[in-house]
C-alpha cells in the first residue's frame, strides 16, 4: 500500500506552532514509508480564507523544509466535483433536500434544549418508506442532508486513543450543502479523501466528533476509511489551548525573531512524540524513528524556554559560514554593513557559543563594525591607568610581529602577564576600552583575531599615545 498523508488547513487566519505540528507529524509518517504528502486548502469558508493566510501556511512549510508531493490543492477548484458527487447521492436515495428554515431549526433546538434533550435536527424531511413529506414551502432553497444510518454505531481505532465508539444515535443527518449550493466542510472532506486515496488522517483531536459522521459519509460512498491518528491539542505555557487569542506566536514572528527551523522543527517533534530520551536531533533522524506508535496521549504543552534552549543549540553547532549567511538579513536590519570590516563569518563563530537567536549574534556583530572609538583624554584616564600603558605597548609590538591566531595571542598575554607582574582583567579590560570603548566583549583573544592585526595597532596605539 502506498502511504499517502495530507495537511489541509483553512486559511482564516495565522498559522501557529499547533498548526504547523499537524503539518509535521503527517510529513514525517509519509517520508519514513516512502509515501506521499499532499497539501490541501480548505477554503470553502469564503468569508474569512484568505490568500495571505494561504501565503503564510506555505511560506511556514517552505521554511521548516516540509516539501509536498502534490498540492496545494484548493478545494474551492473543486466544486464541480463535489456537486457531482452530492447529485449522485440524491440520485441514489443517500442524501435529500430539507426545506426547514433556520427559524424553524433555532424553535426546535430551544424546544428540545427546554427538554433537556440533546440539540438536533429530527428528521422532519427526511423520506422514508410510507412517510409522507410536508408540502413544499415556495421561494425556499433546501439544504441538503446526508442520510445518516439509523441505529448502529461507528468504530475506529485511532492510532493515538485507542478505540473509538459512537452510536448513530447521537448523529443527526448532516447538512452537506447549504441553499446556495456550496458544500460543507465535513463532506468536502470525505470526498477529498477518497479522490486522493489518503490512507492516513493524522490530525489534532478537535476533528474527533467530525470522525464519525465522515466515515458514515465515506462507508456510503463505498470508500474505505484511512487509518486516523487524532493528535492532542497543544497548550500555551498557561495551559490554554494554543491560538492566537492566548498569545500564540505565528510562524512567521519566530522567523523574524531569529529562530532556526531547524530547531522549531525539532521542538515541533517533540510536541507529543518521543524517541526514548533524544532531545536534540537532525531531522533525518527524526524522520527514520518516527512512528504512530510512539506518538503520546496527554496534551503537549508549549515550552517556550525549552524552544530557545533547542535554538541555542542548533546554533552553537552550526556551520559558521551556513549561520553567517542566515544572520546577515538581520545584521543588514541592524545597518550593519556586513562587506565592509572584519569577515562576517569569523565574526558570528566568535559570537554563537553565547547567542540564543540570529537577532543576538546580530547585535553582537555590530561593536566590530563601528568605527573605531574616538576616545577623549578624559576616558583614557578613567579607563586605561597609566600604570597599565607600558604592559600596552608590549602588546602592540608583539602583535605587529606575531602570527594572527588566537593560540599565539593568548600566549602573548600569558607572556605579559608575567612580565609586568598583573592578572589578566587588569590587562584584558583596558585593552578592551581602547579597542571598542566598551568593556564587554567575547574573549579577548579570539576579538584580536577577528578584528585584524592592523585595525588591533591602530587602536591600542591612540589609546596610548
């Protein structure tokens, strides 16, 4: 059998961390069998879809590397099909119009809420053998219902809860078509699934009181439900269910917040999967382990210090050249003239080990592309005591000859040290000063490398002079 997994979104507003896991999860299961994953848009909603959301959900996926094999497909080009199914379903007896206005339907559902019974539609156009139907009201355009099995019950085995059972009897006959003719969302479903030969729906367990009613639709269709796998909501770090009302961030504000996809794809992973005690791991990796089976049961909550832990991560071991490329945009933010000054790459390997975003090595970056200080006589005084002036000039002269490496400047300031009887701060901090006018900075030795020989003398030797 050939796996084929889909993400269908709607498009009516952002997409969050949530969302882009039920992206995930389904990319994962189909390229771990070889299978296929299919982008559908679910834009049937025409009041709120919009093209903008519709850029963003693919952007998001573009960014986190979940390439598609077929989509996106836009279920609004497909309305055609659908109304061709819906007339064969009148025409074969499994659905039928009904003509009970909304007034009508909000009287009955009060009627029955006052009963304490269980809001739902009763069938009043519903045609069976013997029955006779009301008249036909004028100027009214029906709805049309899918013919829900009476009696009986629905089963699956969700591939994350267990068995599921649902009688019939808790199902009214489901509107598939409003009266303008458009269909609904629980029957574009099914049918979607069925053209597009899904065998797996892995999907967040919102969708699990729609399950029912899609299989009943799919069975009587004769088509063959997909395996479901209904994934547990993930919580914001105030344990609410995660939307943009209780301050979920989309994708594209941890884009622009210097996050790697690499490392959101990686906490997306363990978002409710597990393989055994791994934390950080490539997405490879990811991709072979990953399995329905391991795949948890309780709500997965939104951590979002454990999310800028996994970015320091990735990019303490990211290749220098790789980050500097993914930093430039926000360097270049910053004015940052990145061709002008010293090698941007060196510069962001000096600065990764300590950042936990982009935006961080950025800022960072940019106290070796100012000018250089130009310090009063008032600051050097405060700054650089005159009994540290002499250790300085040994310091220039030793730099003008020596080789250009962090090695060979750390043994110069070993030698130092030693010479004129200090400890490193009373030496690193005032060459700090002269150089950027700054106390804080990377280590020392690594910023003599990364700023350049000549740039070093230039500045210690004003500072001095």
């Amino acid at each position: 059998m050939q796996i084929r997994t889909r993400f269908a979104p709607s498009p009516t507003g952002f997409i969050h961390l949530g969302n882009l896991r039920s992206a995930l999860y389904p990319w994962a299961f189909a390229r771990h069998n070889k299978g296929d994953f299919i982008l559908r848009i679910e834009d049937t909603d025409l009041e709120r879809s919009t093209q903008e959301a519709v850029d963003v959900i693919i952007e998001g996926m573009s960014w986190l590397g979940l390439d598609l094999d077929e989509g996106p497909i836009y279920q609004m080009q497909r309305i055609d099909r659908y109304r061709e199914v819906i007339k064969q379903m009148l025409d074969s007896g499994l659905a039928y119009p009904c003509f009970m206005s909304e007034d009508e339907l909000n009287r009955l559902r009060d009627q029955q809420m006052a009963n304490k019974e269980k809001p739902r539609y009763n069938g009043l156009w519903r045609p069976e053998p013997g029955k006779t139907l009301p008249p036909i009201p004028q100027g009214v355009n029906p709805v049309i219902r899918f013919k829900n099995p009476i009696g009986g019950s629905v089963i699956w085995n969700d591939a994350v809860k267990g068995q599921i059972e649902i009688s019939n009897d808790e199902l009214d006959d489901l509107v598939i078509a409003r009266p303008d003719g458009t269909p609904t969302y629980n029957f574009c479903v099914v049918v979607d699934d069925l053209d597009m030969k899904i065998t797996h729906v892995i999907r967040g367990d919102d969708h699990v009181n729609n399950t029912p009613r899609q299989i009943n639709i799919m069975q009587a269709l004769r088509g063959t439900p997909p395996i479901y796998a209904h994934l547990p909501t993930v919580l914001n770090d105030a344990s609410e269910k995660m939307s943009k009302r209780n301050g979920a961030m989309s994708v594209r504000d941890y884009q622009k917040a210097g996050y790697l996809p690499e490392a959101i794809l990686n906490y997306l992973a363990r978002l409710g999967w597990s393989h055994g005690d791994a934390e950080v791991f490539t997405k490879e990796q990811f991709v072979d382990w990953f399995d329905l089976e391991s795949l948890g049961r309780s709500p997965a909550q939104h951590n979002p210090e454990k999310l800028l832990w996994l970015n320091h991560q990735y990019i303490q071991n990211a290749d220098p050249v790789q980050l500097a490329l993914a930093t430039k945009p926000f360097a270049h933010e910053l004015g940052i003239d990145t061709e002008r000054g010293p090698d941007f790459v060196q510069v962001v390997a000096l600065l990764k080990d300590r950042a936990n975003t982009l935006i961080e090595i950025a800022e960072g970056a940019k106290l070796f592309y100012l000018p250089a200080p130009n310090l009063s006589a008032e600051q050097i005084k405060e700054n650089i005591p005159e009994a540290i002036v002499p250790a300085l000039k040994d310091l220039v002269d030793a730099v003008s000859v020596a080789e250009s490496s962090k090695a060979t400047y750390a043994a110069i300031f070993k030698d130092l040290l030693a010479k004129h009887q200090i400890k490193m701060p009373a030496l690193a901090m005032p060459v700090r000063y002269a150089l950027f006018a700054t106390t804080r900075t990377p280590a020392i030795d690594s910023v003599l490398v990364v700023l350049g020989k000549e740039e070093v003398i230039s500045r210690l030797s004003k500072a001095i002079l």
